[in-house]
C-alpha cells in the first residue's frame, strides 16, 4: 500500500530497512540468548543519523516528527523489537524535552541526542504506581538552586544504558497529581544509582533496570516547564509515543507474519508446500489485512500529531491498543503456521511472540487505553 511518505521518510524508511536485514537481523538471536545491549547496533544508529529524524534541525536534527519516528520504529522492529527499544525508548525519554523544555534544555541535551551519543530513558513507573501512575512517591524537595530527588523508579526501559532521564516526582503531595513536576537528570549525578537488569520474558535485548535516587541533588534550571505540570508533561508525552509502540507492535506483527509466509512455501506436508492449504492461505489473509489496518491506524494517529490537532489522547490511544493486539494475535498465529518448530528457539518466530506481549503491557496496560477512549468518547458525546 502507498502510504504517500514524502522523499525524505521514503529515504529514512529504505535506510532503517537495510539497518535490520544487514546489521540487526543477523545478530537477533544472538542478543536475545545473551540479553545484553546491543551497543554495536546503536553505534550503527548513531553513525546513520537514526537518532536525530525526531528532533528539530534548529537542535542538530533532521526535523522529521512523530511519523518519521514510526517508520523508523517499525522497520527496526521487523528485525528485533528489543534492540529497536534502544531508539524507540530515547525518543519516548526525549520528548519532554522537545515538548516542555526550556530553549536552554534544548540547546544542552538535544543535540547530544541526536547524535546518539547520549541515550534516554523516561521515568514514571514505580512498585506501587504503574496503572495508577497518580500513586507515585519519588519527591522533589526544593533546596536553594536546587531540587533534592529522593524514590526508586522500576522498570525504566534503557536504565543504566542511557545518560539523560527524564523523571516524574511529586514536589507537593498535597496537590495529588497537581503536586507532580518533571525534572532532567543525568547518569553521573550523585545520588542516582542503577538495580540489577531484569530477566524478561521478551525483549531480553532491551535494558531494563530500577532507578534510585538518594538525596540526588539536581540544579532548579532541570526543571521541566514548572512545578505541577509533572502529570501533563507525562500525558502529552504519551499523547506522541505511544503511537511510537504501536509502530514497534507493526513492526513485530510484520516481521513474524514475514517468516510465517517464508516457511509456508519452504514447508511440504502431504506432497505439496503448506501455502498451497486454503486453511494457511486464509490464516495468512488475516494476518496481513489485521497489520495492514494496525499500520494505517499508526501513521494516520502519527500525522494527526505531526500536524499539532488538539485532544490526540483518544487517537493514541486507539493506535496503542489494536497495533498491540493485533501483533500478539499475529505472532502466535505464525506460531501455529510454523508447528512444532515454531515452538524451538532454533526457529525466530517464538522470539516474535514473546516480544509481542510487552506492547500489550507498557506504556499504559491496553485496559487502561480502553480507559482512555471510552473517557474521550463520553466526552465528546457531552460536547456535541
């Protein structure tokens, strides 16, 4: 389907397709069994300009936006969506920054991201605020020119990888969610410390590790926008990259539906190649018009952002949610195409299906993105 990219995003798009058939397919499986961060392919990321497509020329990016980061999350993903995290989850640490940041934070921190010479990470989630992200207990105390963190942020994709974070703490736990404020922090600063890396069920390539902060003093001038706007710095952040996770839920649905069609024509049951059976042929029918609606959702919701419309939430929403089912639905349909062997780590497509289910699960559990839209939905219906 001809989805009208401009010259640049064809451009982009063809450059992040031979990133992950030449650098990152080869190297997969081998990073998934190993789980360790594949610093080779952000080296290759980096020296492609990969990292800056998202970030404003004026801040030594490319000036692309939210589409052009889908694209680029969706083509890396096809090949492995854990090491795709290492791009995808800077943007999502990247766009407080970009959305909220002062003209000096820009100056200080973009153009090192765009480079990729420093990665992100986003700081929300914690033992006891994950769904309920109103539930967070890591303080920001003002002290002088500066703020005193103090809290344990879990499962922060890239943590103890990236270099700038960017955290949610509560300055006043009065205000509930009003009392919220967002803050820059560097890896290096006194007081900031890294967990152990998780052992996960999927995406075992991507990092993910608690973040601690002890009495971790922090200069006034890293705070995002001011105090109390924590919540919407977070809200309006999601608004921009979840349509990143579904774009990464495309690329994994596509990527197994790929193989599926592979090993169909290679695979002789009964004399002849499984494709030949109607009941694979309609099997693949679904899988290929359910990832084809999931990715006209995505760039239709990536655009609608791009182009500043106001109330993105629903859209988002909607994007997060049926391109992550339907990319669970896929994989563990390719599994069944493969049989057996889909079963067996020696064949990719098991891989596919377990990081499939973290796009369900973060950045908003897909119950919660149900949440959201029947908000707006009810809403909208008051309005009219």
């Amino acid at each position: 389907m001809d989805y009208l990219f401009t010259e640049q995003q064809i451009m982009i798009r063809d450059l992040a397709r031979q990133i992950a058939k030449d650098k990152i397919r080869p190297v997969a499986a081998k990073y998934d069994e190993s789980e360790e961060f594949a610093w080779e392919i952000m080296k290759v990321l980096s020296d492609s300009d990969i990292f800056g497509i998202y970030i404003p020329e004026a801040y030594g990016g490319l000036g692309g936006g939210v589409m052009d980061m889908c694209i680029v999350a969706e083509e890396l993903s096809k090949a492995c969506g854990a090491i795709a995290l290492g791009f995808a989850g800077t943007a999502l640490g990247t766009f407080p920054i970009l959305l909220y940041g002062s003209d000096e934070q820009k100056k200080r921190y973009l153009p090192d991201i765009a480079k990729g010479k420093r990665l992100a990470a986003f700081c929300i989630t914690e033992a006891e605020a994950g769904s309920d992200a109103g539930s967070i207990k890591t303080t920001a105390r003002k002290d002088g020119d500066y703020y005193i963190l103090n809290g344990t942020k879990q499962w922060i994709t890239n943590a103890g990888e990236a270099e700038v974070y960017t955290v949610i703490a509560m300055t006043d736990k009065t205000k509930g969610a009003r009392g919220a404020s967002a803050f820059i922090v560097e890896k290096g600063m006194k007081g900031v410390e890294f967990g152990k890396k998780e052992k996960k069920l999927g995406i075992r390539a991507s990092a993910t590790r608690e973040v601690i902060f002890t009495d971790c003093k922090i200069p006034k001038q890293n705070l995002i926008s001011k105090e109390g706007m924590g919540f919407i710095v977070a809200m309006k952040t999601f608004d921009s990259s979840r349509p990143g996770v579904a774009a990464q839920a495309v690329g994994i649905a596509q990527g197994a539906l790929d193989h599926a069609i592979e090993y169909s024509r290679k695979r002789v049951q009964f004399g002849q190649p499984i494709s030949s059976f109607q009941a694979i042929q309609h099997m693949l029918a679904d899988m290929a018009t359910q990832v084809e609606a999931a990715r006209s959702l995505v760039y239709a919701t990536a655009r609608m952002v791009d182009a500043g419309a106001k109330g993105v939430a629903k859209e988002s929403a909607m994007a997060k949610l049926f391109a992550s089912d339907v990319a669970m639905k896929v994989a563990v349909d390719a599994v069944q195409i493969f049989g057996g062997y889909g079963y067996m780590r020696d064949y990719p497509v098991e891989k596919y299906m377990r990081d499939a289910k973290i796009t369900q699960i973060y950045e908003g559990t897909n119950q919660i993105q149900r949440n959201i839209i029947a908000a707006n939905l009810i809403k909208e219906s008051i309005k009219a």
